[in-house]
C-alpha cells in the first residue's frame, strides 16, 4: 500500500496554492458581507483547468484521476479565502458535469459539458423542492411527454448556482405511479419559455454560492435534453451522489489544514500568565485533535476518491466520508475560534466565515443524519 502523492499530484498541488493566493482571494470579507459571486473568480479557475479538470479531454478537460481530483481541491480550499466559490464549482462538477460525462448523448457533451468545462457555461442541479428534501424521490415536479417534447411543472428550492445559471439539471417524475422508478433528467436552458428563477436566497455562510429557487410553468423542454432514459432519474441520481458525498467537501479539508497552521502560529506567539499559550495543555491537546481529525479526514478522503476511480466505492464509504469530513469542519473551525480568543469571534479574523460556511456541509448532499441512516442500513440495522 502506498499512500505517497505522485510528483505530478505535488507539483499540482503547489502550482494551484500559488494560483489561488494571488488570483482568487481579492475583498472575500467584502464580497461575503454582500453575498455576491465572483464570475471572475469562477472563469479564472476555468483557465486553470479546474472545473474541466477529470473529465474526457475531448470535451475540455485534463482526464485527471479522481485522487488529483481530491488534492487539487483540497489546495484550493487551504489556499483560497473564497469557499462559496469553490463550493459553487464543486456543485456544479460533482451533481452536473458528471452526470453528463456519465450518461450524456455526444450532442449533449458537446453542447453542455465543454462549455462548463472552460467556464462558459454554468449549470445547477435541481432536486430539492419545498415538499422534498431528506426524501428526494418524493418530489412532486412532473413532466408529460407532447409529441417531441415534454412539459416540465412544478418548483425546485435551495438550488446552488441558479440565480447564475445557464443550463438547470432538473429531476422530474415521468410516471407518478412507478415511484422512484418513474424519475427522469432534463436538461432545461435559461431562456426556456415556462422556467423562472427565484430571488437569491440569503444564507449563513457560504454567501458568495448564490443559490434560489427555480419555477417550471409549462415549461417546455425538446425530448433531445432528456438525459439519459425515461425513468434513469435515481440511477443518475445515486452515481453522483457517490461523487457529491466523497468529493464535494475535499475544499474544506485545505481549510481544517491552514486553521491548523494559524492556530499552531497563534498558540506560539500569544502569552498568557507570562507563557505562549501553546505551553497550556488545554490548548495543545485542542490543536493535537483538530490534526488528528484533519489527518482522518483525509484519508477518508483519498481511500473513498481511489475506490470511486475503481468504481468500487460503497455507499457506506461514500456516507462515512461525507458525515466524517463535514462534521470534522465544522467541529475544526470552532476549536480554532476557541485558540484564537475573542479575536477568533471577530470579523478580521476570518475564522468566523469558516464556521458559518462549515454548518452547510452538515446539510447538503444528505444531511449527517441522512448519512447515518445510509451507513447502519449497510450496517444491516
Ligand atoms: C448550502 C446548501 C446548498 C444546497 N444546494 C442544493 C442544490 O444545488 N440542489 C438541490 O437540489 N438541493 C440543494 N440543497 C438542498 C439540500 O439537499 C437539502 O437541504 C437537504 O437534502 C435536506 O433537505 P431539507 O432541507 O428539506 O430538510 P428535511 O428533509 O426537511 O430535514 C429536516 C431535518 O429532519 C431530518 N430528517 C429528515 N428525514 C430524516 C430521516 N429519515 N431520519 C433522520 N432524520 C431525518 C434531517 O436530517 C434534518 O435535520 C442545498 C442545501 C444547502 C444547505
């Protein structure tokens, strides 16, 4: 077993720390305050290769592996202040971008997939409605086949990228009656006449991910955007979810690492009762575990990204992943909040935004207690 990065995976990892320092972290503090998306942050990380990174280089992409896939997303969380951002790009690979690589016709890559790819072209994924959430598959979204087309009603909520989308990958049922069988994608364009985004829905954290609702009225989608076949929905559905519950939080591993760093830096430098505060147990053995769950957190990681590139991974593995990091995040940027005093509770230091960005990672994707029910099912409990 060899668990060392390759010299390729390496010099990546440092080529994209230098990239993210000096391109992606301009008025973070700003732009969080005012909830607003950074188009040009989302086209520089195109031009670097990130969103096209592991698909087929055909339709853009570098074909990357999915273990450099993990390293480059966890430099780009360590090194980039922006996680609404990364979040946003995460979503985007993960719930749309891998679907379409997976199941897409080539008309379909080539009009949908490579323009994401090289950051032309935005997509969401829309599942969730105001009905449905734990219970996905009981959405109520309908679409009823006319002729070479079908007609999409119904409403999606809390849809990442929708407010800046081009294309929606909406979840449908086809047949009422066939339950979760009766599920079907589509892929509707912006412009198409019946859909209508909602006003940006305003969040705790992970404030520059814009995120609203989106309407289908009558909305009429040609029976060429189905993807995949009639009734695939959760088959589509339960591929990414492999990819969104191993990958999507890789970002927030980079941020447990340099909280780790600036919590080691602080406990070194700040003096209490005449002593670096580091030379206080309690403080050190609060600095030992954040970087025992970091190092856990990434071998979870890297094992589940190395067993999906098989196409092996387990949805247990998938669930343990996803419930082990998320919470790991969260739990991480309250201890440094802690370290840090009452400067970490201020604005300036900017452990704050981690912690309020970190409280989404319990809820999207399956929440932690979605993610547990997965893992004693496989448990056979
Ligand atoms: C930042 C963010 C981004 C998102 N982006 C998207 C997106 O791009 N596209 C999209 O489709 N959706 C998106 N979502 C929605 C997300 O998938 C849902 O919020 C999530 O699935 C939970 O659904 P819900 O909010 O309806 O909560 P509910 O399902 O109503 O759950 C409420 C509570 O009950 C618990 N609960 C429910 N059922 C069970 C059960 N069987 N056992 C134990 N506990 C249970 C839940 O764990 C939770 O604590 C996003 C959400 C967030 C926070």
């Amino acid at each position: 077993m060899d668990f060392s990065l390759t010299e390729d995976q390496i010099s990546m990892r440092s080529e994209v720390i230098r990239f993210a320092r000096r391109e992606l972290n301009d008025d973070v503090v700003a732009r969080d305050a005012a909830n607003e998306f950074s188009l040009k942050g989302w086209r520089r990380c195109a031009k670097m290769g990130i969103q096209g990174l592991p698909f087929p280089r055909e339709y853009g992409g570098s074909g990357a592996d999915l273990v450099t896939l993990a390293v480059v997303m966890q430099a780009l969380g360590y090194a980039c202040a922006d996680h609404g951002l990364l979040f946003a790009i995460a979503a985007q690979m993960v719930s749309v971008q891998m679907p379409l690589a997976q199941f897409g016709t080539e008309e379909q890559k080539a009009r949908y997939l490579q323009p994401m790819c090289s950051g032309e072209r935005i997509g969401a994924f829309c599942l969730s409605e105001p009905g449905s959430g734990s219970d996905a598959f009981g959405l109520s979204t309908t679409a009823t086949r006319n002729g070479d087309c079908y007609v999409l009603n119904g409403s999606k909520t809390f849809i990442t990228n929708a407010p800046v989308a081009d294309v929606f990958l909406v979840f449908a049922t086809t047949d009422k009656g066939a339950g979760f069988m009766g599920i079907t994608a589509f892929l509707v364009e912006k412009g198409s006449a019946g859909l209508m985004v909602g006003k940006p829905i305003g969040k705790l954290g992970l404030r520059t991910s814009p995120m609203s609702e989106v309407f289908l009225h009558e909305c009429v989608v040609p029976a060429a955007n189905r993807l995949g076949r009639v009734g695939m929905g959760q088959r589509l559905f339960t591929a990414s979810m492999q990819w969104e519950r191993t990958l999507i939080l890789a970002f927030g591993i980079g941020a447990m690492e340099r909280q780790i760093e600036a919590c080691v830096a602080y406990a070194r430098e700040r003096k209490q009762f005449g002593q670096p505060i580091g030379g206080f147990q309690a403080v050190a053995n609060r600095i030992v575990d954040m970087q025992v769950r970091f190092e856990t957190s990434r071998l979870l990681l890297y094992h589940a990204a190395w067993l999906l590139q098989q196409g092996r991974l387990s949805d247990m593995e998938a669930a343990m992943t996803k419930l082990y990091v998320s919470e790991s995040c969260l739990q991480s940027s309250l201890d440094a909040i802690q370290v840090h005093g009452g400067y970490g509770y201020t604005t300036e230091c900017q452990v704050e935004r981690s912690l309020r960005d970190a409280v989404g990672g319990r809820l999207y994707s399956g929440t932690s207690e979605i993610q547990r029910n997965t893992i004693a099912r496989s448990l056979g409990l």
